[in-house]
C-alpha cells in the first residue's frame, strides 16, 4: 500500500470520521453544520476535521461572500487512490478463486479397485 492509502485507511478507522465523510458526500458544510448533525462538540468535531484534513480526505474552503467562514469538502483522490487499491485485491482474489474452482471441477482419473 502506498503511504497516502494507510493514511486514508488510518483516518477512516474511527466512526465519526466516517460519519463526517459521509456527511461530506451529500454536500460541503461547515465544521459547525458537521458538529450539529453529529451532536459533537465543535472541539471535537474540529479534532476529527484535522485528521481528515491531514489525511488529503478534506479540504476547507473559505467563500467568496465570507472571510470568516470556512466550507469542508471532500477530496476525490483518496477515495480514487483507495478504489483502485480495492480493485487490486478484489481482481487478485477473483484469479485465486477462478483458479481454485477450475482444480476443484477438473476430471480426476478412476482409480482401480
């Protein structure tokens, strides 16, 4: 695995992270949207938005109409990055498979008795 993968995996192993994500997946929000939709705390909502923003998982954006606040959105790459890992270990155990059934169902010769 590359290292940008572990990250990703690394950052994805707790559940609220993937809750985050999978508010992020709907649409950007900000840290104090995610924090209310997860009844957190902004503290701690912060916390798993760094690991996650360390992880290149998620990027906050600031608008245009407004310096102060801050928009997280997530990024493609990780989950392309993970994706194509993924199908890596599903085609490897596709071929094991294939393999397997092709000795389990091949003729065997009688045996004299």
């Amino acid at each position: 695995m590359t290292p940008s993968i572990d990250a990703t995996l690394a950052a994805l192993a707790d559940p609220t992270r993937r809750a985050v994500v999978g508010l992020l997946s709907r649409r950007p929000l900000r840290p104090s949207a995610i924090a209310d939709a997860l009844s957190a705390t902004r503290p701690a909502t912060s916390r798993h938005l760094r690991v996650l923003r360390r992880a290149g998982i998620v990027r906050e954006e600031v608008p245009a109409d407004d310096a102060r606040a801050r928009v997280c959105e997530l990024r493609q790459e990780p989950f392309a990055e993970l994706r194509q890992w993924l199908d890596d270990v599903e085609a490897f155990w596709a071929e094991q498979l294939e393999a397997f059934k092709r000795h389990a169902e091949r003729p065997r010769p009688r045996r004299k008795g």
